[in-house]
C-alpha cells in the first residue's frame, strides 16, 4: 500500500497480486491536516476495503530525516511525525519527491542521470547522478521550491512564483474558477498562469544547467492549468545550455496522479524483501 500525501489531497492506494484491480481513494488534507488525520484515513481504507497490507510505503512534502518528517511547510503539523508505526509489516516514511524518483527510474538504466520535478501546491525536485541518489549533507537535497529569483517586486522563491498555491493567489479565484476562466479565454487570468509556468520553466533550465541530466520527469497538478506547461517549455529550453538541452529529455510523467504512491509501494516492498538499494532514497 501506498500513501501520497499531498497539501490538498491525500491519495491512498492498495495493489497487488491478490487483487484483481487497483484500490483508491482521495481524502482531503489542508495545512491543519495531523498525523492522526492521516493515521484515522489509512486505517479506515484498510478497513472499509477489508484489506491486509504486507508493505506500507508514506510520501509526505517535506523534509524527512531518519524517518521523521522534520518540517514540511504546507503540512506544518507533520513536523516530528514518525509515520504509520502500528502494523507489524515493514513501512517506510520518505520525501512525496524522492518517491516519484524511486518510481520513474524503476525502467531506466542503472547509470541514468535524472530529475524529477513536481509542481503541486509547492515545488520539489529530486535527483539522481549515475544511478545514485544526490542526498546532500543530510539527505535534503532539491528543496528548489527555496530557489531564490529575482522579481520587481524584490527576491521571491520559487514556491512564491510558480506553486498552485502562489498561482491561486495571484489570480485571487479557487482552482475551478481558475479552469473555467482559461476555458473561457480570460487574459488577465491566463498572463497569470504564463508568469507561473515561464518562471517554473526557468528553474527547470537551472536543473537542466547545473546537473546536466539525460531525463527530466515532471509531474503534478499545476501543470494541468491552460498554458502553464507551455510556458514553462518554452522557458527552458530559451534558457538552458543548447547542448545540455539537446541531450536531455523533458517530458511529463505518464499516470503522474499516482507516480508517488507507487513509488512509496516500491520503496517499502523492497523493503520487505530486504534490498539494499532503498537506503539511499530514506
């Protein structure tokens, strides 16, 4: 089982060789959302669906440490949770990205050298160089949603520019309203959209620049809205290394509402067969 949870929603899904389909449900989360809230919704699908996990795997945005969730900013009340502890099958607590990154680079080569971007109501990335995790000094590397651009308006992070969150803000209307005015062709609305994806594209151009990737994998719901990942395309590529450009491939992730949960199942799967390589992603 596997549980991706996000700043507004929390997707829980169940797969496996006794069942016949996949098992999912979408529980909403929001920034007073607990580690009780999320304890009550897993124990409720396990037990409305009658299931018995041998494996857990937990994604949470955020900083994750030792298995210890040590400050998320849109969760801020899963700071020092230690995830799901009371069922006796292996579980694993890791960041939402670097469970997207365990998935993605399940079918690449072992020596492949990737990003992997998500842009939901912040942004993350995670990375790996010749097969190996980029951890840093304690194992939190690709906070991008922290990188510093300069606006009129002074030094704004990335999250502040290019986030769901930030994008709502500036348009001043929920995300339905945000869709139904694109569909409608409203421009102040979609400059808006534009200036979050060119400023999303930019630090993609960075990734691009300084890591020199073969694959970048985007995924998240920002993205759905009209013209944001055009932007953010165009952006890049304007912006990045010809050449690195050249020899990388951007794309978005296919299934990219489940690449994190499924990533989170790999993880603690292995895990429980106790595979060595996991380490590098905790």
């Amino acid at each position: 089982m596997g549980v991706d949870v996000g700043g507004t929603k929390m997707l829980l899904l169940a797969e496996g060789q006794e069942l016949t389909d996949q098992v999912i449900r979408r529980v909403e989360t929001g920034a007073g959302t607990t580690p009780g809230d999320l304890e009550k919704a897993v124990e409720e699908f396990l037990a409305d669906h009658q299931l018995v996990p041998t494996a857990l795997g937990v994604a949470v945005p955020g900083l994750v440490e030792s298995g210890q969730v040590r400050v998320s900013d849109v969760l801020p009340q899963l700071a020092g949770w230690d995830g799901l502890r009371g069922h006796a099958v292996p579980s694993v607590l890791v960041n939402d990205i670097r469970g997207a990154l365990a998935q993605e680079t399940s079918a690449l080569s072992e020596s492949a050298s990737v990003a992997v971007v998500l842009c939901g109501t912040a942004v993350g990335s995670a990375y790996l160089s010749e097969g190996r995790v980029i951890r840093g000094a304690r194992g939190w590397a690709g906070e991008v949603g922290s990188l510093p651009m300069t606006t009129p308006q002074g030094v704004r992070r990335l999250d502040e520019l290019a986030g769901g969150g930030a994008l709502v803000r500036a348009a001043g209307m929920p995300p339905g309203l945000i869709h139904a005015a694109l569909a409608e062709g409203d421009r102040r609305v979609q400059t808006v959209v534009n200036a979050a994806g060119e400023a999303f594209g930019l630090a993609l151009a960075s990734l691009v620049n300084v890591l020199n990737p073969d694959v970048v994998r985007v995924a998240g719901g920002t993205l759905g809205y009209l013209g944001y990942w055009d932007a953010a395309l165009r952006a890049a590529q304007a912006h990045a290394l010809p050449e690195l450009w050249d020899t990388c491939t951007v794309a978005r992730i296919e299934k990219s509402e489940q690449v994190v949960a499924r990533g989170a199942i790999r993880l603690a799967t292995a895990m429980a067969d106790g595979q060595a390589w996991i380490g590098q992603y905790l």
